[in-house]
C-alpha cells in the first residue's frame, strides 16, 4: 500500500511556540505533503512556517487573512487544498510532541485499515470531552465507543471527507465529532490507534462555555437528523420516568421501619 498518498493538514493560530516542533516530527514521518493553514496568527507562527516551506519542499502554507475563530474553517480549507487519498490533521499546540507516535496514525491510513483513523493517546482527557461529549453520545448515540471524540489528530480517506463536506461543513470547534458521527451512521468504517502520551495547552474554563455549548448543539442537531431524539420523552424534569411500581415499593418499605439500602430495590418481597 506504499502507493497511497497521505497529506497532513496542520491549522495554527498563534503557536509560534510548538508550531516548528510539531512540523518537524511530522515531516520524520512517511507523508507526501504538509499544509500548513494560518489562521491569522498574531505573533511569529507566520514566519517560522514560511522558514520551514523553504528548507522542506513538501511542506505547502497558506494565510488566512483573518482569524475564524476555531479550527474548523483552516481545516476545511486543508482538506479543499489537499491532494492526498487521505488527510490527517495535527494539532500544533502539543507541548511533548516527541512523545508522540503520530506515524501510526498514517500508517494505518497507507494500509488502508479504516475511512476514519482516531489517534488515542493517553494524557488528560478535555473537559468538554468528559463532561459534555461523551455523556451526550452515550444517549443518543450509544453505539459510538471512540474514547477521543474531540481531537485534532485524525485521519480520513478522500471519499468520506468529500461525502461529509457535500452534507455540512467543519463546525468551529467540534468538527471531529461531527465527522464521527456522520461516519458511525453512513456505515463508514472507524477505529482508534494508540499513539501514546499527548500534552496539549489547556485554555481556562472561562473560555470553553462557547465550545461545550457548541458541542449540546451539534449533538442534539445530528440526534433531531437521524431520528435519536425518543429518549427525550422518558425524561422529567426530575429525571427519568420512574418504575410506577417504585414508590408505592418505597412507601412499604418505610412503613416497615426504616428506609431500604439501595439493595432492597433489587429484591421486592
């Protein structure tokens, strides 16, 4: 499979200084081209990406010429200037990028394992990820197991990202959720590979209401799309609807003499 084609797509925002690491440990990987999108960088990322393009000819830069404010958009651009059969991403805030075995991930992607790669590392798990993404899809979508459901390293073959990108676009901060969804419920193929340990920079909590609410609407839009919103109707203000024989069960057993330990809900003599 040494004839498939990978290009990288590497957004950066203000990284000037992770940004040459990051390139330069994906540049010691098999990968045919690198793009580097700036997304109207304020401070020196500029000027180290033009400093690599010209010491590395496989690397390709591009400027935006004004911030938008996520990743998603200098993604989407990656991907519409990319040339490869598959494109992977890279974040390029990664604090210990030697740490990191990115070329499982393209490497999975030249043996053509999947039509979406997830890179699993171990390191600390985002809030958004724990908190709001994985509880949201575990009830509305159940039968996705990925354990990185907001990453920035992925990898996807060309006919997914075109059939996604012909559906909606990259949203602004959670555009690899929404890829994992739309790729579970269109029978696309989807696997983890372990990379080992990742550090990002982590942004204050102050600045994740925006991206955790992003996150409750995007997952509520694709539940509405694909017909998974009937959990809705079980619930209460209080919670789930209760077993209506639970609380005369209750009341029998405070009668008894004391309240039951939660055991006894088990066993209703």
């Amino acid at each position: 499979m040494d004839n498939v084609r990978v290009s990288v797509v590497i957004p950066v925002h203000n990284e000037e200084v992770f940004l040459e690491a990051v390139v330069t440990k994906i540049v010691g990987c098999e990968t045919n081209e690198i793009i580097i999108v700036d997304d109207g960088s304020t401070d020196k990322s500029r000027d180290i990406a033009r400093k690599l393009k010209e010491l590395i000819p496989k690397i390709k830069t591009f400027r935006l010429k004004r911030n938008s404010e996520g990743c998603g958009f200098p993604r989407e651009f990656g991907v519409r200037a990319a040339t490869g059969e598959y494109v992977a991403f890279c974040d390029a805030d990664i604090i210990n990028i030697d740490c990191v075995d990115y070329g499982k991930i393209l490497e999975a992607a030249r043996a053509r394992r999947a039509d979406l790669i997830i890179g699993n590392y171990t390191g600390k798990v985002g809030r958004i990820t724990n908190f709001v993404a994985k509880p949201m899809l575990g009830l509305f979508f159940p039968e996705i197991r990925i354990n990185r459901v907001k990453t920035g390293l992925f990898c996807s073959n060309r006919k997914l990202l075109e059939h996604f990108l012909k559906f909606t676009t990259f949203s602004r901060w959670n555009s690899t959720l929404s890829l994992i969804i739309f790729s579970y419920m269109n029978n696309y193929r989807v696997i983890e590979v372990d990379i080992g340990e990742l550090h990002h920079t982590m942004k204050p909590d102050s600045e994740l209401v925006q991206q955790a609410e992003g996150a409750i609407r995007l997952i509520l839009a694709w539940a509405g799309y694909y017909g998974r919103t009937g959990i809705l109707s079980n619930l209460t203000p209080f919670g789930p609807k209760r077993d209506p024989g639970l609380l005369p069960f209750m009341k029998r057993q405070i009668e008894k003499g004391g309240l039951c330990e939660s055991e006894s809900l088990l066993d209703d003599e």
